[in-house]
C-alpha cells in the first residue's frame, strides 16, 4: 500500500513545482517593482526634477530662476500694464539698464521691472504704468507659450507684451525637444499634460515617452545626464591632450556659456563657442514645431485682448556669421509671415546697422547702452498700443 501511494503521488511533484516557481517569480517582480518605484519616488524627493529652488548658484542650470518669476508674478497686486517676454536676450539689457541707475537692484534673477522703460513711457504721456518681466534664461518659444497660457490671463492680463525673439528660440542644439526645458519640466506636470499633450506630442510615440520619463527619473534626465558625462569626458580629453574621436571640432570648441563678469574678450569669446554649439545642425532641423508655438502664443494673446510688440533682437556680426548662409533671411521671413495678425507689431532689429558692438555685453546680449537704443525701436510701438 504505501508503495501504491507513493506512485500515485510522484507525478503530482512536477505540477506543485511549476506553481511553486510561478509562485516565486510573481513576487520576485512584485519585489523588483515595488523596489524600483520606492528609488525613482526616492531620487525624484531627494534630487528634484528642477522645481524646487535650488538657490542663487543654481539659478543658470535648474528651474529655480523659472520657480522665482512665475512666483514673484503669481504675487503681483496691481495688474501690470506692460509684460516683458522672451529669453536672456530681454532679461539682461532690461536689468543692465536699472542697474547702472541703481546698484542696489535685486540681482537679475530677482529682478522683474523695468525702470527705464517705464521713465521712456512716461515721457510719452503714459504715467505710473506698471511692468513686470516674464523673461526667463534660456526661455525658447514653446516655453513662452507654456508661460503666458498657464499665468498670463484673468486680472494679471496686461494691455501690451513686449516679446523679444531670436533664432535661438526656435532650435537649440543642447535641447533635445520643448520638454527638456526647465519651464516645461516646472509647469507641465501629469495633472496638466492632456492639455499640451497634442500640441508638445503630435503623435503617439513621443506621448509614450513622456510619460516614461516621468514615471522613471533617469530615462526623464538622460538628455542631461548626457549632456553632463560629455563634459566631464572632454574636461578629462583636455586635461591628457587627447582629441575625442568622436567629436566633430564644432562639438570640442562648443563649451562657452554667458558670462556676468570678465573681460569683454573673454566674454565675447564664450558667447561664440556658446552658440556655435546652439546653432549646430540649424540649417538641417525642422523649425515648425517651436514656430507653431510662436503662433499659439500670439493667437492666445489676441484672444484675451491683449497686443504685441514682436521684437526680434538685434545681434551682432559675428553672432550672425555662425548662422549657415541663406539661414536668417529665411528666418525673417518666417517669423514676418507669423506676425502678420491683429494686434501685432512686428520691429524687426536683427540685422539693423545702428546696433555696433559696443552696445553688446557679448555676441548677443546688448548691454545698457544697447538697452537704450532699444527702447527707442520698440517705445513707439507700445506708445500706440496703450
């Protein structure tokens, strides 16, 4: 007997081995999963995604300096009158000229008014109009667009904007798309995103990998931690004189960045290699995903009645030749055929003679000098909109 049940009970051994197994590799990738969402949760607290200010030192690599302006705008009691929009390219001209009138300022991060272009307003019969600028580092189309359809509404809706453009706003090589700028990773979040989803993802694919780089942090940073290792790796190249044989000589010269302080050589010199490595592959990228933000923005600004100067930016000379050749004329006409709307006015700078160099900080930040000039282009258009 024992013998018989024994040998009815051996082939059950293989079918409880399977369910055990089974049984073992669920909770395994329970386990796995469990462990893999508790370090993501972890990195996205203790790291951030940007949003969190991270203090004066970070303001020029992370969302703090995005985080500080909408806040400062949020706050605002009296509606203002005059909006400042746009990248560095307003930001600093507009700060350089309060500051050589007043060195007690708020540094530029903090800083949002514009005492010139108010005195310049008032001396056209538009007295105790209130301004505040909108204008963020490394602010690109698409990120203007987030900025103005998410804040600038209801009774923070001005009567003019003033919004400086330049080719840099519509193609950055150190970008890898629209969602891999600070404003956007600031402002567009899961609770939002099906209301940008068609408009930053045109198909089904790129929606997909949106939502992979929110759900796991370092597929969400690897265009910067990209962008990080590659620096580091070209540090070590210089440091040993070895030549990277995989970077073009545009990729070993591109690692300039804006400078506040040195000489006017040596800032000159970092623009150029800047924006070598911005412009790179300008000419072969399409532009109409970030031009179609120029558009949304200005058809949403009509709609809530509000008018725009369009200003593109003067920049200089040299900041030009970078530029393939035909690539700006093409780029004029484009953003021509955009601005022609209602309530639109188009001051076209970018090429203007009476801009010389030195009304630059660097390659393409005009400095108080150069601020002035500007608010004499730009002052009569906003003097005919109030």
């Amino acid at each position: 007997m024992p013998a018989s049940v024994e040998t009815i009970r051996k082939p059950e051994a293989p079918a409880a081995n399977k369910k055990d197994k089974r049984r073992g590799l669920v909770t395994r990738m329970l386990w796995s999963l469990a462990i893999f969402g508790a370090i993501n949760a972890g990195l996205w607290t203790l790291a951030g995604d940007g949003k969190k200010s991270q203090g004066d030192a970070n303001c020029w690599n992370s969302a703090a300096s995005v985080e500080e302006t909408i806040n400062s705008f949020k706050a605002l009691k009296d509606k203002p009158d005059v909006i400042l929009l746009g990248s560095s390219l307003v930001m600093f001209p507009f700060w350089a000229m309060d500051v050589e009138e007043n060195k007690g300022i708020a540094d530029i991060f903090r800083y949002h008014n514009s005492e010139a272009l108010k005195k310049m307003l008032k001396a056209t019969g538009h007295e105790q109009k209130t301004v505040y600028s909108l204008a963020v580092f490394g602010q690109m189309a698409s990120d203007a667009y987030l900025i103005t359809n998410e804040f600038v509404k209801g009774d923070k809706t001005p009567k003019v904007i003033i919004y400086g453009i330049a080719p840099r706003d519509f193609y950055d090589h150190s970008l890898a798309s629209p969602m891999a700028t600070f404003s956007f990773q600031k402002i567009v979040n899961l609770s939002n995103f099906p209301n940008y989803a068609n408009a930053f993802l045109p198909d089904f694919n790129k929606k997909a990998d949106w939502l992979a780089m929110h759900l796991c942090y370092f597929y969400g940073k690897r265009w910067r931690l990209q962008m990080e290792t590659d620096k580091a790796v070209n540090k070590v190249y210089s440091v040993f004189g070895i030549a990277d044989a995989n970077a073009t000589k545009s990729d070993t010269t591109a690692q300039g960045g804006f400078m506040m302080e040195g000489s006017t050589e040596q800032r000159w010199e970092n623009s150029a290699k800047e924006y070598r490595g911005r412009y790179k592959e300008i000419a072969e990228k399409d532009h109409s995903l970030q031009m179609s933000f120029l558009t949304r923005t200005l058809e949403n600004l009509r709609k809530h009645g509000v008018k725009v100067v369009l200003v593109n930016m003067p920049l200089t000379k040299r900041n030009l030749d970078i530029l393939p050749p035909g690539f700006y004329a093409q780029y004029q006409k484009e953003i021509k055929d955009v601005a022609n709307m209602p309530g639109v006015k188009l001051v076209d700078l970018g090429d203007r003679k009476d801009f010389t160099d030195a009304d630059y900080w660097d390659t393409t930040h005009l400095n108080h000098g150069g601020g002035h000039k500007l608010l004499k282009h730009i002052v009569p258009a906003v003097d005919a909109m109030l």
